[in-house]
C-alpha cells in the first residue's frame, strides 16, 4: 500500500513539476500563432526528456553519480569546463526567469510592480533551499502545480471545434500568415521548453538525494513514462486554450496575464485563481529546481560535497553557491528586465547547450561498469541514438534561426 | 592562424551588429513597409488584448487587479511598438504612409490608454471605449494588411 | 579485464570517504618513477594546482601562474593536496577511501625523497609518441595500471594506450567490445582505427625532459580489442 502510494505521489508531482514558466510562456505563445500545429514538437520533446532522465535517472540509482561527475568524468576537465559554464549559464537565466515568474503571478494578485515582489520571491526562495526539506520542496510544490490542469478543464469548457482543432494537428496547418523559420524557430523554443537541461541535473541529483538504490528504478520509471507525459498534455493544453482565444483575434502572448486569460473565459474567477496558484507554484517549485541544479553542476564538476540529504554545514560550499545564484539573480531582477524576456531567451538557449550533457549520459548508461544488467537494451539505444540527433539538429539551428526570426518577430 | 581567422570573424560579426544598433534607423521602402507592419499588427495584438480583458472584466469573470496588470502591460508594450516605431525615419516615398501609420499609432496608444484608466476605476462596460477599441482592431489589421 | 586505465577509470571521478561523504575530485593522479625503473601510481592530487596544469600546455600553464599570483605569500599556493594511494579502498563509479575525509588532504611538499622523481598522470597524457608504425601525430592516450584496484597491490604502470586523437576521447570504446550505442560505438572506434596499446618495458622510454615517448622497432603494438 505505501509502495502504491510513493509511485502515485512521485507521478503526481512528476506531473505538477513538468511545467515551468517556459513550457507556460512558450506553449501559450505558440498556441496563440500557430494552433496546434506545433503540439508534434510537444511530443517529440516530452519523449525526449523522458529517455534523457529514464537515463541519468538509472545510472543515478544503480552508481549513484549524477550528471554532472559523469559529464567532467567522460570528457574531461576542458570540455567539462566549457559544458560547466554553457549549462550554468542557462540553468542559471531560468533561475531568473523562475523568480521573475513567481513575481509575476505574485503582481496578478495584488498588481503590485513585480520588480519588487521578486526581492522578496528570492529571498523566500534561498530560506527555502537553506531550511526546507528536498522531500518536501519536490512534493509539495508539485502537488500544488497540479493546479495547472485547470487549463484543461478550461479548454473542454470552451467548447472547441474539436475535429477542427485536432485537424490543425499536422505540421501543413500552419497559418499561411506565418513563414517557415519563425514556425521553425518556435519549433525548437518549445523543444527546448521541454527538453531543459536542469529538469535533468536535479531529476539525477535528486535521485542521489534520496538515496535511491536499483530498487528503485521501476518506481522511478513510473514517474518519468506517466508523469512527464501527463506533464506534457498540459503544455498541449495551454496551447490549445490560446489557440482557441488568442488565435482568431490576432493576439500575440507576451505576458503571464495573457497566458491565464483563456482560463478566465471559459472558467471565471474560480478558475482563474486555481490557474494564478498553478503558476506560483510551478514557477517557485522550478526556481527551487533550478536554484539547487546551479549548486549541484558546480559541486558535482569541482568534487566537493553537495546535496540537501547532509546539514548545511557539512556542504557549505554548496550553500554559499546557492546563496550567491540567488543574489544575483535578484539583482539581475532588480534592472526591472522583463522575466518573459529572460524565458524566451532561456529556452533557446536550452536547446543550444543540451547536446553536451546528453551525450556522455548516453555513454555512460551503457557503460557496465557504472551500471552492470541495468546498462541500456536496445530500445534505449534506438531512441538515445535517434534523440542524440535531434538534438544536435535542434542545437545547430537555434542560434541561426533566432538571428533570422529575430527571435520570433519576422 | 586559425585564431586570428576566428577572431576577425567575431569582429566582423560585432561590427555588423553594431552597425545595425544605431540610434535611427533607416531602412528602404520595402524594410520599411515590413517594419510598419509588423508594428501595426502588435499594435492590433494590444488593441485586441484590452478589449477582451475589458470583456472578461465586464462579465466579472476576473478580479481587479488582474485585469489592471494585464491592461497596464498592453499599454506599456503598445507605447513602446509606437515609440519604436516612431524613430524608424520613413524613406523618401513613404512620408504620407509613415504620416498616415503615425497617426493611426496614435490613436491605438490614446485608446488603450483610456481603456486602461476606465479599467482601473473598475469601469469595464463603457460602450464608447469598446466600440473604439474593436473599430481600431479592425483598422489597424486592414492596415497591416495593405502594407 | 587485466588491470584498469588511469585517465578512464581514475581520473576526474569523484573521491568519497568512508562513511559516503564527498571528498574531492581526483584531479591529477601522482605515479613515481621508482629507482628500478618502475612507475607506480602512489597518490590521488586534488585543488586547483593539481587540475590547471591540465587545461592544456599554454592555457593551463598560465592559468597555474595567474592562480599563484592571486596568492603569491603562500608558499604552499602552486603545491596540489594529496591523498595516498594506499587509502584506496575501491575504485568504482567513484573513488572510496578506506578513512575518513576530516584532516585528509595534505599539502604535497616539494621534497622527494632521494632515488625517485615524481610524475603526473596529467604530464604522461598527450605526450608525443615517436614511433615508425604509428602516425606522426600520435600521442599517449591513456595509461594502463596493474591489478585489481585494491591497496595491497601495487597500482605499477604496466602500458600506454597511443595514437593520434586526444586523451579522454575514447570514452572507453577502446575497452569493451560490446559497448554501445552501436552507432556511437562505430563513430568512435573509426576515428581511433590507428590507436593501440604498448606494454611499457625495453624498446618504450619515457623521456620527460623531451616530452616525448620513443617506441623502438620491434615492440609489439597491441591491437586494443
């Protein structure tokens, strides 16, 4: 019976961690551009992400090192350094872009200017990763992330044309209005909404957290293959509610206000409070997420000691990181730069740095050193392979493709 | 060698991209008539992005603040499409356009404007401000349109 | 598998004490040439000093002078901490230490006792490998180190691993036949088609002064799989 509860606990918030404020912004504003034609891009990346943390998550049960000791381990202290400073530098632009969001679904309450609410969201946010336990952070802040399904409810309740709606499912239903690199462009935003690099340094360090062993790894299947998914029609939901609303009266997203309009629509106050809970929730539960991910790359590629599961004395180097990520972006914070801003950038930025990180997890989890009868089969060798090429694809053409569109404009 | 070659592209590359930050742009006609339109059309998004807070307001589907937040930002980013749009200087056979786009920018940022200080009094149904900001839809959408 | 490959197996994986916690990062391991000849891995080198000189010949160089001038009135700044080879315990997905970390890492002093010279894994590394059968550009790739890692045995350098390409770039192809992705596996060992394995003995000299490994004609060269 308990065993039966921790699976559904871990899915639940699985599914309440899933979305962050890039698959919010990005999703919304897809949505409201291109209707659903994008949702196979949803898909391609939700599955991606569930093979990439299907596979650190393994090799963290079974030889309990997390991504970042592999990614120094397999190539070294040069590529490792330049992959170090490619994939802080993003976790770290989410973390901003997480804290700006809290504040900003803090101003939809109570409209007060969100520059401010975020000195106060970081500091809540660093006295939460000091003081609270990685248990608790993970399950709580899940749960109430679940709040998110409401766009679900709203988008039945707004009564599309469903066989409409799911007609625009193809890529040729792209709105003619719209060129094909800004499609494109899109395309590999969302990807990386999806796919971002710090959803698997702290699902890997997070297993090292809590001590999982190879017992461990059904459990920890079950959370990736149901929850990630089910995390993944939300973002198809939030897409569809803007592309019903926004889409036929010419309404681009550039806003978190925008992004929770639809559900006012369909659904009123009641709704549109569950809906502002969701977002505080999924973005203070990701700006923990990507707090703590900035402290374990670093702790993880300099070797010393990291992680909420020993006092904070005992890794107080990892603290004094966590303190001075959260000071900095507060000050970033403070220039009054608008955090949907800092999401759009932090997105496509994801996608650039993914490559360096998957491929030595795609490595190591064949390697039967590390990880003995539990290494990759063929199936997971099939789908790394093949998401070892998107990515890459995905990376080459995200900074072209934003010169081009400037960023999504044109 | 090679790090001379690639510094000298990276140069080449920051030159470029300062050229095109300079304080006043100036574009030919057919850049110009792209830029108008893009303008127009995120003006129209704003436009249309107050309107529907205003309604869902009206039907009390959303409470103060938040449609306050939302309106604000509208105005805030119209103001700005405007104001960009405003510096860009208009090439030889385009002054009457630029005059004409001008104008209807105007009118876009004085309706939001008023639109949001109606909705910050709480005043969400006021006809004559819904009826302008959906012929403003309209007119700025045929607008881009004809760009 | 006889023996194991010190830049694969040892180098940059994590050192953990042993009760589990974390220690510090092996990175740069010490070997010391013996009075006999032989060379022998006697200590883990950990902090900046120890991973720098790494970064390359001209880069880690000068970032090892910046980082000594940043701290110029110690005397100790440019000196790597070192824990012993003997404390050792296993060697896995991580290092595990037969002690406990508190007051483990010392300082290694400059003095070296009479008879023997001390190397680094890291000097060995990307050393020029002349040789009639290898292509020009080879270089050493990896080292291969005795036994089962275990304190009782003596970790004696027993090969090298050369051939053009770069230290760290096998990702351990080189080692297991059945390691995949296939295709990953195909990319890899094609690039490294030249890469073989030497026993160090006579007809292999080290010649640090010159940075460079001489393998006479004759020595056997081992294909790697």
């Amino acid at each position: 019976m308990k065993r039966y509860f921790a699976v559904l606990l871990g899915v639940l918030t699985a599914i309440g961690g899933f979305v962050d404020i890039g698959d919010l912004v990005t999703n919304a504003q897809a949505g409201a551009r291109f209707g659903w034609s994008l949702v196979w891009v949803v898909v391609l990346g939700v599955l991606g992400i569930c093979v990439f943390a299907e596979m650190s998550g393994r090799i963290a049960a079974v030889s309990h090192r997390a991504t970042f000791d592999l990614v120094r381990e397999r190539l070294g202290p040069r590529m490792g350094l330049l992959n170090l400073f490619g994939s802080m530098s993003v976790t770290f632009l989410t973390f901003i872009a997480e804290i700006g969001g809290v504040a900003l679904a803090l101003q939809l309450l109570s409209s007060v200017s969100h520059v401010l609410v975020a000195m106060f969201v970081a500091a809540a946010v660093w006295i939460v990763l000091w003081r609270a336990k990685f248990s608790s952070i993970e399950n709580v802040l899940g749960l109430m992330g679940l709040a998110l399904i409401v766009f679900a409810v709203a988008l039945w309740q707004l009564g599309p044309d469903w066989s409409e709606l799911s007609s625009q499912l193809s890529p040729a239903e792209k709105p003619a209005a719209e060129g094909w690199a800004v499609y494109a462009f899109f395309g590999v935003a969302l990807f990386g909404a999806a796919m971002t690099p710090y959803e698997v340094f702290f699902f890997s360090s997070g297993g090292v957290e809590e001590r999982w062993t190879s017992k461990d790894i059904g459990v920890m299947r079950a959370n990736v293959f149901l929850g990630f998914p089910l995390g993944g029609v939300l973002s198809v939901a939030i897409a569809g509610c803007a592309a019903v609303v926004f889409l036929p009266q010419g309404i681009t997203v550039e806003t978190l206000g925008q992004v929770g309009l639809p559900v006012a629509v369909a659904l009123g106050k009641i709704g549109l409070a569950v809906v502002v809970l969701g977002f505080f929730a999924a973005t203070f539960g990701a700006a923990c997420e990507t707090g703590l991910s900035v402290g374990y790359s670093l702790a993880q590629y300099s070797g010393f000691q990291w992680g909420k599961y020993v006092r904070p004395r005992e890794a107080a180097g990892f603290h004094v990181v966590l303190l001075v990520a959260t000071v900095l972006a507060a000050g970033v914070l403070l220039t009054g730069v608008d955090p949907i801003m800092v999401t759009e950038v932090s997105v496509v930025f994801s996608a650039l740095a993914l490559p360096l990180t998957y491929f030595p997890i795609l490595v190591v989890a064949n390697d039967p050193d590390y990880l003995g009868e539990h290494r990759n089969g063929r199936l997971a060798n099939v789908l790394g392979v093949f998401y070892l090429v998107v990515i890459t694809i995905a990376s080459i053409a995200a900074i072209p493709l934003m010169v081009i569109t400037s960023m999504g404009q044109g | 060698m090679k790090l001379r070659g690639l510094t000298a592209a990276l140069a080449g590359v920051l030159a470029a991209l300062l050229c095109s930050c300079s304080l006043v742009e100036e574009p030919d006609a057919a850049a110009w008539d792209q830029q108008a339109a893009q303008a127009l059309e995120d003006a129209a998004s704003e436009v249309a992005t107050t309107r529907l807070a205003l309604e869902t307001a009206a039907q009390e589907r959303v409470w103060s603040s938040y449609t306050t937040v939302v309106v604000a930002d509208a105005e805030e980013a119209i103001v700005t499409v405007a104001d960009n749009l405003a510096r860009v200087q208009a090439p030889a056979g385009r002054t009457e356009q630029a005059a004409d786009v001008g104008a209807l920018m105007d009118r876009a940022v004085a309706s939001v404007r008023a639109a949001r200080s109606l909705a910050v009094q709480g005043r969400y149904d006021d006809p004559a401000s819904i009826d302008e900001l959906d012929r403003l839809a309209t007119d700025l959408e045929d607008a881009a349109g004809a760009r | 598998m006889d023996g194991y490959d010190a830049a694969l197996h040892l180098l940059d994986r994590q050192v953990v004490d042993r009760e589990g916690q974390l220690v510090a990062k092996v990175d740069d391991v010490e070997l010391t040439l013996e009075p006999d000849g032989s060379l022998v891995a006697t200590g883990l080198l950990v902090g900046l000093p120890a991973l720098l000189p790494r970064f390359g010949d001209r880069l880690g160089s000068w970032l090892l002078d910046k980082y000594v001038q940043a701290g110029e009135e110690r005397a100790d700044r440019a000196l790597p901490g070192v824990i012993e080879f003997e404390l050792v315990d296993d060697i896995g997905s991580g290092v595990e230490l037969s002690v406990l970390r508190k007051g483990l890492v010392r300082p290694r002093t400059a003095e070296v006792p009479a008879g023997v010279e001390r190397w680094r894994l890291g000097d060995l590394l990307g050393m020029r490998v002349r040789c009639g059968d290898l292509p020009k550009r080879s270089r050493v790739l990896d080292v291969r180190l005795a036994g089962v890692p275990h304190r009782t045995e003596r970790p004696l350098v027993t090969g090298l691993v050369v051939g053009p390409g770069r230290p760290g770039s096998l990702f351990g192809y080189d080692r297991k036949p059945d390691l995949g992705p296939l295709a990953v596996a195909v990319v890899v060992r094609r690039l490294h088609r030249h890469v073989r394995g030497v026993d160090v003995g006579p007809g292999v000299e080290i010649d640090r002064a010159a940075n460079e490994v001489r393998i006479s004609p004759g020595v056997p060269l081992l294909p790697l799989l």
